[in-house]
C-alpha cells in the first residue's frame, strides 16, 4: 500500500526535478555473485558456472585473493542454474547470489560439485533502480537514478542504521528520477529508494550514502605497507553516527594516504583482517596534521575511536616518565601550545596544572599505576587523555632478618619471588621449582640452570643505603642438582640488577653433593656501592658441564658479634678417638 502522507525533517526543502521517465518491462538484467575465499589466495580452480537452458551464459572463480565480484546480463524468462566444479580447497570458498533486483537469493558455504542453486525468476518484475548517485554543494544534496522500471518511486531517508521498511518519517513519493535536499546539518546521510511498478509491486530498495560536511573537517589516513604489497584484502571501516564514511584498503606498494570528510561526532575505525597485518601500520591525523593515533599490526575489530575528530582541542602527543621511586613518579608531556591539563591517577581527577611536569607522590612500593593527562583549553573543552602505565620498584630491606623460602608462589618458568631480580644466558632461569623432592625439607626451592660457558643470576631486593651492607650476613642452603653435573655459587653484590658487569664477588660456595647444605657468608669483604645482594651459579673449576644448582631458605641479617666456626672436618680418627679442627671467623 502507498503512503499518502508525509513528513519532512527540519530545516529540509524538498524539490523534485521533471525529467522524463520511460517504463519498459525488462527483457534481460543483470545478476550479481560475489565470491570469498576464507584463506586469501583465491578459490584454486573452483568455479561456478551459470546456463540458461542449453546455453552458458558465464563463468566465476577467483584467481587471487580473499574477495571478488561479477555480473552477469541473463534473460528474464528462462531459469539460470548455477553448478559447481571443484577445486583444490572448496572448504575455504563461499559465494552469494544477487537476482536482477539486486536482492540476494542464495549464498552457500564450502559447496559440493554439481548444481547447487536454480533461479527461476532471474528479472523481477519490478526492477530495482541502477545509477542512484548524490551529488553534495555545502549543505544541499542532490539525487539522481536511471529510470528504468516504474513510474513513480518510493524515497526514505535518515542518519544512522535504520530498516526503510519501518521508517514512519522522513519519506517521500516522486514521479521524476531526481530528488533534492536543502539545508541539511553536518553528517552522514543514507537514502533507501525502490521503485512502484504498480500491479507488479515494489522493487527491491537501493541505497546510497553521502556525507555534508560544512565545517571543513577532514581526517587523513596515511597507510604503509612493510613488503610494499599492499594490505592483502585488509581494511580500515571509518565509521561515524552507524555509517560507514569509507572503507580504506591498499591494493598495491608500500604508501598511500586519503582524506575522509567528517563531522564532529563520535567516530571509531574498525579493521578487518587480510592475509599478512603482520606488515601493516597506518597513521591517523587531522587536516593539520596533527596525529591522533598510531596503529602498528592491528588486529580484527575495533582499533582507534575518538568522541569528536573535529576538536581543537588535542590529547597530549607523549608522556615521558623522568623519575620512578618506591613512592613517587614524575613525568612530563609535549604541551602542543596548551596552558593547562588535568591530571588522573587511575582514572581519578588528581587536579589541574599549568606546568607540562607533574610528581605523582605518596604511591605504594610495587605498585602498578595508570598515570594520564588531558588538555584543558580555552573554549572550555577537554582533549581526550592521554595514559602511561608503570609499576614503581619494590621498596628497600630496611628491617632485618628478611627470610625467602619460596613457599608461596606458583611454580613453572614464570614463577619468581617477588621484587627479586634475575639475569641469565638461558630464558626464564632461575625459577621456583616445583618439585618439591629438590627443595630443602622436601618444599619448593629456586633452581638455577645455564649452559656451559653461560650464567644465572638471582638478585635480591636492594638493601636500604642507610644500612651498611658490609655488616650484614646472607645464610642459605644449597646442593647441587643431580650427581651428573658439579656447579658453584657466588656470593657478591651488584649496584644495577641489570647489569652483569657491576656483580662483585664476596664468597664462593660449593655444595659437595645432592644434599643441601647450609652456608653462611659474612659481606664485610665486600667494597663498593652496591646494596642488591646476589647469587650466581657458575660452572665448579674443572667441570666442562652445563649449570645445574638449588638453593632454598635464604636469610639476610646482621652478622652475629660471636659469628659460627667455618670448614669444621676432622683431622684424625682412630679406634677411640677423633681430632677435629676448623677456621676461627671471629
């Protein structure tokens, strides 16, 4: 049934132009297959054939690639049937199947040889109009369509996704192939059109999208390739208000770059994955050239979203981190000619600044923090903000004894005490173990593993400068791995837990066999500055093996003023008595 009423959207002149109009039933159309191919390197000889009777009117494969589309002119009065001839990989092809009246009518996944789909009505009686283009001037907009079948036509029009089936507003009916619009506001606009071919219904809709941008604002996209073969079927969907503004891809080389007119609205850029993201990056900046945002390998879905791209007023270009203590951070940003800014802790409003530096204080000791900054300006407005994440270090021994036995915490190769350091020629070593036979008093322990000629450090927690590392005393026990391998510990000091070269040695310890053994060593040889006490397993002189060592219940503390006796061993044994001696450390 037709609509006989109407209603226009505000501050919207409609015209419609007289142009003349020729009906004609159709005798021939178009119809349309758009293939896939799920792995991207085309459909391996697969390939649909279309006949009409005993005739072949065409067929359609995919040589390359992941997407590709064809049509094909067919007559209206004989059934076209589709058949199948296999390929190499038919479980990666899909196709869909569009009648004359551009309505999809079949699609099929992974098809079997033979016929797989017959159209019997190829040429709507009704159809569907072909050519509908927009021509934009400022802020009026103008349609035009080939006539073709009908005499009159079915207009819908609106912003955002919306069913022209249940519009209620902004329709019209028309009975010349052009339309207007008149001052119509900054945004994306799509128009559904279908033609009225009376006793034989409606057509199927067509649709067009066009964008009236009055301000000026543009975003640029500027797209690299690393292999310089462009994004193998990748694309970026630039959406605004529910339409998609533009669908970007490179086909080919290593560079290009478009400009896309846009509103000042929410806007969000959405990739869909090609063959190779792996060599994809793309940078999106404003008319001015000022950056919005970077993306480098970007994944399926939702990649970069903005509430307004039209802004004057700019998130922060960087945040530098110059200072990271156990209780504080400080970092500065590129201020891009902005006076003030807002600072988060977490995503908490901390207060207003107007120097481009700030000192986040009384944090937590290892502590993972969200620190941001967003630009104030001077209309009022605020800029996105800008975020930088950062763990503070783990605060200093400063309370003695301090006892590590490696009970509680997870065990495998990502398993490690908390606010230890290590550094090792072999990943992810030292680790805890959780073989609770290799620990001392059948617990866990810290195992240490290199290859020969490599190393394996576990560092401590740095000890507090107001101490005097030279009073203090490291026990621990030790053994070594298994019967098959014959390795030491050093004992030193470090002044960077990052930095191998500032390990200094103290003491060196060798545990005779499978047994733990407990060690004490004294660091009042140690000279330097360093206060990270560390363990390095070494290869014991002579072996030629690889590094295999445990080591358990670790205590620092001060040294005792009546410290214990050294290299206690017995001297001489007879049939009733026994000689002992050992080394004096006091």
């Amino acid at each position: 049934m037709k609509r006989f009423y109407k209603f226009l959207m505000p501050l919207v002149a409609i015209v419609a132009m007289a142009l003349p109009v020729s009906v004609a039933a159709q005798t021939t159309c178009q119809i349309t297959i758009v293939g896939t191919d799920d792995f991207g390197d085309g459909w391996n000889d697969g390939t649909l054939t279309l006949t009409q009777g005993t005739t072949t009117v065409g067929s359609f494969t995919l040589t390359y690639g992941s997407t590709g589309t064809q049509t094909f002119t067919v007559s209206s009065d004989v059934p076209v049937v589709f058949s199948w001839i296999e390929g190499d990989y038919d479980d990666e092809v899909s196709f869909e199947i569009y009648d004359g009246g551009n309505a999809m009518v079949y699609s099929a996944q992974y098809p079997m040889a033979g016929v797989v789909y017959t159209m019997n009505t190829p040429c709507p009686a009704c159809g569907t109009p072909t050519g509908l283009a927009s021509t934009v001037t400022v802020s009026d907009a103008n349609l035009t369509w080939n006539a073709g079948e009908g005499s009159s036509w079915e207009i819908v029009w609106g912003t955002g996704n919306f069913d022209p089936d249940t519009v209620t507003v902004n329709y019209d009916y028309v009975s010349t192939n052009s339309y207007s619009f008149f001052n119509l506001a900054d945004g994306a606009y799509t128009v559904y059109l279908r033609a009225d071919c009376d006793t034989d219904g409606y057509s199927s809709w067509a649709s067009t999208t066009f964008f009236v941008n009055t301000n000026g604002c543009v975003i640029i996209i500027n797209g690299t390739d690393d292999f310089g073969d462009g994004w193998n079927g990748g694309s970026i969907a630039v959406i605004q208000g529910g339409v998609t503004l533009q669908t970007v891809t490179m086909t080919g080389g290593s560079t290009f770059s478009t400009i896309i007119p846009v509103s000042a609205s929410p806007i969000s850029f959405v990739w869909s994955s090609g063959l190779y993201d792996s060599e994809v990056s793309f940078t999106i900046t404003n008319g001015n050239e000022i950056v919005f945002n970077t993306i480098t390998y970007p994944l399926e879905g939702e990649v970069f979203s903005m509430p307004n791209p039209c802004t004057n007023c700019f998130m922060t270009s960087s945040i530098v981190v110059d200072s990271n203590t156990i209780d504080g951070v400080t970092i500065h940003w590129n201020g891009d000619g902005a006076n003030s800014w807002m600072v988060f802790l977490n995503n908490q409003y901390v207060g207003d600044v107007t120097d481009s530096t700030y000192t986040f204080e009384n944090l937590s000791s290892n502590t993972l923090y969200t620190l941001g900054v967003s630009t104030l300006c001077d209309d009022g407005d605020t800029s996105a903000m800008a975020t930088v994440t950062i763990r503070t270090p783990c605060s200093y021994i400063d309370s003695l004894p301090i006892t590590e036995d490696f009970e509680s915490y997870s065990t495998g190769t990502s398993s490690f005490p908390s606010c230890w350091n290590k550094l090792s020629s072999t990943a992810n070593r030292p680790y805890v173990y959780d073989n609770t036979s290799y620990g001392h008093n059948n617990s866990y322990g810290l195992y240490f593993y290199a290859a020969s000629g490599g190393y394996c450090y576990a560092i401590m927690p740095p000890v507090d400068p107001l101490l005097d590392i030279t009073t203090l005393q490291v026990n621990f026990w030790a053994r070594q791995f298994s019967t098959s391998y014959n390795s030491d510990f050093v004992i030193g000091v470090m002044t960077d837990p990052s930095d191998t070269s500032t390990f200094v040695a103290v003491d060196t310890v060798h545990p005779e066999g499978t047994v733990y053994e407990q060690f004490e060593v004294p660091l009042i040889n140690y000279i330097g500055l360093g206060n990270y006490v560390a363990f390095k397993a070494i290869q014991h002189p002579g072996s030629t093996s690889s590094i295999y060592m445990m080591l358990d219940d670790v205590t620092l503390d001060l040294q005792p003023a009546c410290p214990r006796v050294e290299d206690l061993h017995a001297t001489y044994t007879g049939l009733d008595s026994i000689s002992i001696a050992w080394t004096n450390t006091s």
